[in-house]
C-alpha cells in the first residue's frame, strides 16, 4: 500500500538539511530503485523553486511500504529526524487516485 510521510521542518533548520541531505537522499534512492517511491520533495519556504537562504518548511514523500507500522519505522529512522531538521514526522495510508 501506498502511504505519504510528511515532514515538518523546524525554523532555521537549512544549515542542518543540507548536512544531512546526501543521507537523506541516499534513502529515497533507494525507495525508486526498488520501484517503491511514487514522489519526494520539499516544500520551499517562499513561493520559489530555489528558496535560497529561505529555505525549507519540510518535505513530502510517497512511498509504498508493506504495512503503516513499516512506513512508520522508515520515516522516524530518517537522518533529517536525526539531524534535528524535521520537528513532527507524520504517516498516513495514501491511495492514488490520478494520473
């Protein structure tokens, strides 16, 4: 099943995320090189692609996992989590609908 991971950055968190991004993404990888990962991404703190010195409010990830408890386990074992960027790490089922 599907389920969508939604972090929530702390304020002020840039320097750490991206310490902490190639650990990150390394993870995330390895979801789409086993066919898992439907969409990553952060969500930028202004209305712009590239926030610069804004930064970063948290990022978005779908994924399928085999069960919520797994999804879960991923998710808090994430090196933004450890890295002090994200504050609250959320994990919901997610059906796709469209495309």
């Amino acid at each position: 099943m599907l389920y969508v991971i939604i972090g929530e950055d702390h304020a002020n968190s840039l320097a750490k995320r991206l310490a902490a991004r190639p650990a990150h993404l390394e993870r995330i990888q390895a979801l789409q090189t086993q066919g898992r990962l439907v969409l990553a991404g952060p969500n930028p703190a202004i209305d712009s692609a590239d926030p610069g010195e804004a930064g970063f409010t948290g990022s978005i990830i779908v994924a399928e996992f085999e069960s919520l408890a797994a999804a879960e386990a991923w998710a808090h074992a994430d090196p933004y989590l450890a890295a002090g960027v994200y504050r609250q790490v959320s994990v919901k089922p997610f059906k796709k609908v469209l495309p």
